[in-house]
C-alpha cells in the first residue's frame, strides 16, 4: 500500500496508491464505481466494541504511542515503526506529518475507532473489501483496500480534540508476526471555519433544488470532513452519497462545461473541492491557450474564473475561493487562489 496521493494545489496522504489528476465530477464517480472490487470471503473484520482485551491492549498502546509522535513531528518514532514494505512511503508520510501541523494545533489526541482487519487466509495481493458490524449488526462500516498482501491490519480513526480545524487522522497498521508496524497515515482536517461536515450536509440540503452546483460541492465538502480517509464507507455516507446524485441541474453531467465570455468561449474539463489552504475551496480546470508569460497566464486565469463565477453565481455564497488550473497539452498546471471577493 503506497501511502501517498498528491492533489494538483497540494499533497494529502492516502492509504491508495496513485498520483489524482483532476477530473470531471460524474467520471470521477463512474470511475469509482468502476473500480470496486469484488469482497474477498477471506476477509474478515472486529469492531473495536467486539475486541478481544489483548488486542485492545495491544493496538491502544502502540496506536496512542504514533498518535503522539505525530502530534510532536517526531519523525524518529514514526521512521522507526514504519513496515519495512512501505519504506518508500517514507518522504509522502513525512510531509504529511509536517503539513498536518495546522490542522492538531492546540488540540489533544483522542481516539474515535479501532477496526481489525484480517486478510491472513488470501492467497496472493487482491483488492479486498471488508465488512465491520456491531455487536447488534445495526451498524456496517466497509473499508476497500487495493492491493492488499495477506495478512492482519488494523484501521485506527483518531480526532484533534480542541483544534480550531479538528484535525483528523487515519492510520493504517500491520502485523509484522512481531509487533504492528505502520503502513499508512492520512491526515486531514474536520472542518472549515468552525464548520463541520454535518452542517456543510444540511446547508446542501437546504440549497439542493435551488442551486444543484453549490448543493454539489456542499456534499462534497461534508464527505471530505466527515471522515479522514476515502477508502470507508458507512450507511450515512451512502446515504450523502444518494442525496448528492439525486441533485437536479448540478454538475454530474456538465463537463467539458462550455463558458461563454464576450467573443470567445472557455472550456472547462473539471471542477473540484481543493482544501490544500484549509479553506473551502473549488480548483476549476480550464484549457488555456498556451501562454506561458506569468503575467499573461495570470491574466487569462482571471478571465477564466471571472467567466465561470458569471455562469455560476451562487458559488460566491458558498465558497472561500477559487483555484485556477490550466491544462494544455495534457499538463496541468496551478496558476492561482483567489478569495471570492477578489474574483471580478
């Protein structure tokens, strides 16, 4: 499991492997569906309610020893308890940890799920798919993970109590047959501007008949903060994940998106939630005409956002800002923030 995944305006880390380039909202999703595994009957998952005490014991303490070293950058500790197969997962994990300060500032670790995952019975590396349920089975969690080795891992959630942007955190462990060993970590925050995604999820309800692009983004927007890793899925999460695709007149549909502006017309491949300023943010992907000149491609990127804001009003509303990402040649390049305020 490579540990790392980059965004175009900055680097977040994922337990999946692979380098995201920007895509259009409904193939992103038909990609997504695309790419589920089948669930391995091999498979199998413990809820931290229906632990037995030694694993408990076990995983409280080597869990609560890596939560601390990453709220005090000690990479030494982190290094040192990293599985030797993710070694070169080293570099992403340590950026993350330097870049996660923000989001633990002033905050304390407290601990929100354990899950034990056992893989040990597969025959080879598959995608493999779990199920965790409570003691009363009213309540299932599934976690899909790509190319996963046989063998036990555990899933640990943890929050930033306190923290002005409730950082959050998501660690992946392995049994090594010794000890467990880190092998991938995610850090993200749990809200924008002391707003969590469960208010983010009705403020898309509230505006999902009215403005579908903003009541899009606004679903966006609460799934990324509800949990701090992409690869879990829960009856809540589907449940946004319906509401979002039942959204009327949203962007499902709309890319390539064509924006007219004065006697030419912008073309616009994709539009993404982008928190990488810890702010809710929207990265917009463009075809730029090919300037290179800072000055010209600054100015061309202003055009283009300006356009787009025009055809999208209520986004103003809704979002801190805009990134504007050009693509030319099948390169992207980041030109530039800006605040609403400062977007003709």
């Amino acid at each position: 499991m490579d540990a790392r995944k980059k965004s175009i305006c900055g680097e977040r880390i994922n337990v999946k492997m692979g380098l995201r380039r920007w895509m259009p909202a409904a193939a992103m999703v038909a990609a997504l569906l695309l790419a589920m595994p089948m669930a391995v009957e091999a498979a199998s998952c413990v809820s931290q309610g229906e632990l037995s005490a030694e694993d408990r014991a076990a995983l409280s303490d080597v869990t609560g020893r890596l939560m601390q070293a990453v709220f005090a950058q000690d990479y030494g500790t982190l290094q040192a308890a990293l599985l030797p197969a993710e070694a070169s997962a080293w570099e992403g994990i340590r950026t993350a940890v330097e870049q996660s300060a923000p989001l633990l500032k002033n905050g304390q670790p407290k601990l929100r799920n354990f899950y034990l995952l056992d893989a040990s019975n597969q025959k080879a590396t598959a995608d493999t798919e779990f199920f965790c349920s409570n003691a009363s089975g009213t309540l299932t969690v599934s976690m899909t993970m790509q190319a996963l080795p046989p063998g036990r891992y555990a899933v640990v959630l943890s929050d930033a109590l306190g923290a002005p942007l409730a950082g959050q955190m998501g660690m992946i462990l392995a049994w090594d047959g010794v000890a467990w060993k880190l092998a991938g970590l995610s850090l993200r925050q749990g809200s924008f501007n002391g707003h969590d995604g469960v208010w983010y999820w009705s403020r898309a309800r509230t505006l999902a008949s009215a403005d579908g692009w903003s009541a899009w983004y606004l679903y966006e927007a609460a799934r990324y903060l509800l949990v701090p890793v992409d690869f879990i899925g829960s009856p809540n999460l589907q449940k946004l994940r319906q509401e979002q695709s039942q959204v009327a007149n949203g962007p499902q549909a709309a890319f390539p998106d064509s924006i007219p502006d004065g006697d030419r017309t912008w073309k616009v491949d994709a539009v993404l939630l982008e928190a990488s300023l810890h702010e809710p943010d929207l990265a917009v992907v463009y075809e730029s005409t090919g300037v290179t000149d800072p000055a010209a491609l600054r100015t061309e990127a202003i055009t283009v956002l300006s356009a787009f804001l025009k055809s999208q009003p209520g986004l103003r509303q809704n979002f801190h800002g805009l990134w504007a990402v050009a693509s030319k040649g099948g390169k992207q390049t980041p030109v530039m923030e800006l605040p609403m305020e400062k977007i003709p």
